[in-house]
C-alpha cells in the first residue's frame, strides 16, 4: 500500500526497508555493547500506530539513558558502526558527556538514526535536552512511562518502548491526535518545554 492510499499524501520520505536495516543494525551494535536502548517520537508513533515508519518522517529515533551512555560506551559503539559503514555525528554535550548523536549511512547519507540521551531527575521527571533554532530547553516526560519497558515487536525485531507508549504518546502530542497521521510536530509539546538550568540530572 502507498502511502497517499493509506494516508492521503505522498510521497514517502524514507524508504521502509532501508529504514529498518538501519534500525536493526543500530539494534545490533547496541545490543553487542550492552546499551539499553527504546524507540521513541516518530518511530514509536509508527511502530504502535501502523507496524511501519510514519510516511512523513525523515530518520528512525531511539532512546538511551544518560547515565548509561558512557565514554567507553561511545568509544565501543563509535567502532562498530564505522565498521559497518556508518558515521556518527555528535550533538551537544552535558557534563563532558553527549545529549544526542546521528548516526549516518555512507551509502545513503539522507537518512539518519538519531539516538538520544534522557536525563532523570529527582521527582519523578525525565528529560531530554532539545536544541532547535538557537533556543536549548528541556523536553519534560514524567518518569513513570521509562520504568518498566514493554517489549514489541516491529518489523521483524523486538524492541523496548516506554509503557504505556500510548499514554506517553497522548502526553507528548495531546489526547489521540497522534492517531491522526498529520505530519507530526516531534513530539515538541510548547507545553511541556522547562527552561535550561531548571533541572540538575541526577540518576535513580
């Protein structure tokens, strides 16, 4: 099925089974390295919603934990993916350590696998520091959903998403409307947007 007679609209902007490598192959370095990792945003939207990729998205997005993205662990995962033929592009840093990193294909560089990096914080919050035209502030998330990962499968793999992604999927973009394939607004809720500096991450 096309995407205008599943939605509407055309065309697609990523290429499902290239996608998907991409997604499994970050899967695999992850896993041989021991990072735990969940599908978040335009590809958690997707894997709950239509077992596919959202047809307007522009790269596959993933989750980790701040605390578990350790230099040695960057150091590991840097070497796995050059190896397969990826690059990674590293975003800002907190604490001497990276926020975020896109990890880009040689053979097909318009695509990216964009990984990133979750803070906790005291009070039950979870955060993830967003940059985007100049103005840094912190997407705001309540812990609960990053507790106790459900396990999926999509596309011919399984994979840990936050519970219940459909609960968290209602808070990051409003009740049901990401039911509704509309474009999307990465998850960017102005509503759920704290200032820099409201928090200090400190790990459970």
């Amino acid at each position: 099925m096309t995407s205008k007679e599943k939605y509407g609209k055309e065309p697609r902007k990523m290429d499902q089974a290239i996608a998907n490598k991409f997604l499994q192959d970050l899967k695999f370095v992850y896993d041989k390295i021991g990072l735990k990792f969940f599908l978040m945003y335009g590809t958690l939207i997707g894997a709950i919603r239509d077992n596919d990729f959202p047809w307007h998205d522009e790269d596959v997005d993933v989750g980790v934990f701040f605390e578990d993205f350790k230099q040695e662990i960057f150091d590991m995962a840097n070497e796995l993916f050059k190896e397969m033929g990826y690059l990674i592009c590293t975003g800002p840093k907190i604490n001497k350590r990276y926020t975020q990193i896109h990890i880009v294909n040689r053979q097909y560089p318009k695509y990216k696998v964009d990984t990133y990096m979750f803070c906790l914080y005291k009070g039950g919050r979870c955060n993830y520091r967003f940059t985007r035209s100049g103005e840094d502030y912190y997407l705001d998330y309540p812990l609960k959903y990053f507790k106790n990962f459900k396990e999926i499968d999509f596309l011919g793999a399984k994979y840990l998403v936050p519970n219940p992604p459909e609960e968290l999927l209602d808070y990051m973009w409003g009740q049901g409307s990401w039911k509704i394939p509309a474009g999307g607004n990465g998850g960017i809720n102005p509503f759920k947007r704290v200032p820099i500096g409201t928090f200090i991450p400190e790990a459970f």
